[in-house]
C-alpha cells in the first residue's frame, strides 16, 4: 500500500471491509482500526463481534462514532489506519442533527493532515431506487457527497463488488 489516502467503497455486504483490512496489514505498518459505529441493538454488536474476529489479532481498535480529528492527529508515519466506515460516521452525525457540511469539512482536513496511511470504507448508496421519505433521501445525497469528496482527496479508490476490486482511481501496488 503506497497510497497515503485509500478509498474502499461497495454496497452492503460487497467485501469491501474485507478487502480493506488486507490492505492494511499488506502495508506491514502497525496497524489502526477506527472504528464509527454506535451499538443500539443485538444484530450490530453480532455485526461488530464478527468483523471483529474476521480481523483477528494484531489491531488496535479506537473507537470514535463522531470526531475522527483527534484520533487522525495522534497517529504518526509508522501506522496504518483503517476507517470503517464513513456511512456509519455520516450516519452517526446525521442522526445527532449536527451540521454535516461542517463535520465532513472537518474531517476532510484531518485526513489531509494526517500522517499514517489510511484506508477508508464507505457504502456506495446511489445505485438503488429513491427513497420514500425525506430522512433517508437526505441520508442518500449526503452519503452521496461525502463519497465524493472523499474520491477526489483519495490517493487510491477502489469499488469492491462481490469480493472483487475494480480500481476505479489510481494504481495498486
């Protein structure tokens, strides 16, 4: 992995986290998981406990469901750091009704400033149908903008479907 920034995206259950890890430890850096995800019900901790062990040993886990700066500044050059995953860290900011433009301006800058190699994971939701109510439609255009700004700061992009990559920007090593 020589790309500074790393973008993974794919529909739900895609592989796209999978594929992500391996280019994490591929890296040979010590290796980071920054974890967004909130647990409010048995099916995400069953979610999270599995990806979990799909990872096995060798991570340190942070967890940050909302302001990834902190974490991003104190990693250094040595460390690899996978981000998984935007939607939850959009989802999670949406839900808090805080300003999103500002929060993804925000982390837009902690990624630019950030020393580690990263690696970040995000659902693409523009290939479904529109949604019936206005939540989820201003869920979709925002996720829809985050990728986008996301793709075009990212050294590296890659759509993962069905397990298998397609590099969509830049070259893998």
């Amino acid at each position: 992995m020589t790309a500074n920034l790393t973008f993974v995206l794919g529909g739900a259950a895609s592989g796209k986290s999978a594929y992500a890890e391996q280019l994490v430890v591929s890296s040979g850096k010590n290796r980071v998981y920054l974890a967004t995800s909130q647990v409010f019900d048995g099916e995400m901790q069953q979610k999270i406990d599995r990806h979990i062990e799909q990872r096995g040993s060798g991570w340190e886990t942070v967890e940050a469901p909302l302001d990834l700066a902190p974490v991003l500044a104190e990693l250094s050059a040595d460390q690899a750091c996978l981000i998984d995953c935007a939607t939850m860290w959009l989802t999670n900011h949406l839900l808090a009704e805080n300003d999103l433009g500002q929060a993804q301006a925000q982390l837009l800058s902690a990624l630019r400033s950030c020393p580690a190699q990263l690696v970040i994971v995000s659902n693409e939701v523009g290939h479904g149908i529109v949604p019936e109510n206005a939540l989820a439609r201003r869920f979709r255009e925002a996720q829809g903008r985050l990728n986008i700004a996301l793709a075009a700061q990212a050294d590296l992009v890659i759509q993962v479907t069905a397990g298998l990559p397609l590099v969509l920007k830049g070259h893998l090593p």
